[in-house]
C-alpha cells in the first residue's frame, strides 16, 4: 500500500474507478448479446429494437474511455451486418 497520502487516495480513485468502469463494460457487453441472441433466435424485428438500442450505449461507451472508437465502430458494423443479412 502506498506511503503519501496522495497516493493513498489515487489507490481508492483507482478501485473505485475500475468497479465503474466494470459495470460499464458488462453493460456494453449486455447490449450486444442481446443483439446476437435475437439474431440467432431469427427475430428481426427484437434484433432491430435491440440494436437501436445497443446503439446509443456503444457510443456512450467511447465518450466514458471505456473502449476506443474503432472497436465500437466494429462492434456496430458487424452487428448490423448481422440483421441485414437475416434479410436475405
């Protein structure tokens, strides 16, 4: 454990930090799952309302630092690939 003060408090920073940060991740990952599963059970339409909603989520997550844009962009490429090809 740390000595200085300061560096007693960054150590607290630091968990509380990373708890949030875990619960932000599990919920992007909650999202696109539920993207997946409604792909996978053919539902088009829930797949459609899920994305829209995993959206705004995915995209809340790069401004919170918690994954950088071009994860994002993929993860939001391939899961609309994935409803537009239960189209074909």
């Amino acid at each position: 454990m740390a000595n200085i003060k300061s560096a007693r408090k960054r150590a607290k920073q630091a968990i509380k930090a990373r708890h949030q940060n875990m619960g932000f991740r599990s919920k992007l990952r909650t999202h696109i799952k539920s993207v997946i599963t409604a792909v996978q059970k053919g539902d088009k339409a829930g797949a459609t309302a899920a994305y829209k909603a995993a959206v705004p989520v995915i995209d809340s997550m790069i401004n919170k630092g918690i994954v950088p844009k071009n994860k994002a962009a993929r993860h939001k490429s391939r899961l609309n690939k994935m409803i537009k090809a239960m189209a074909a």
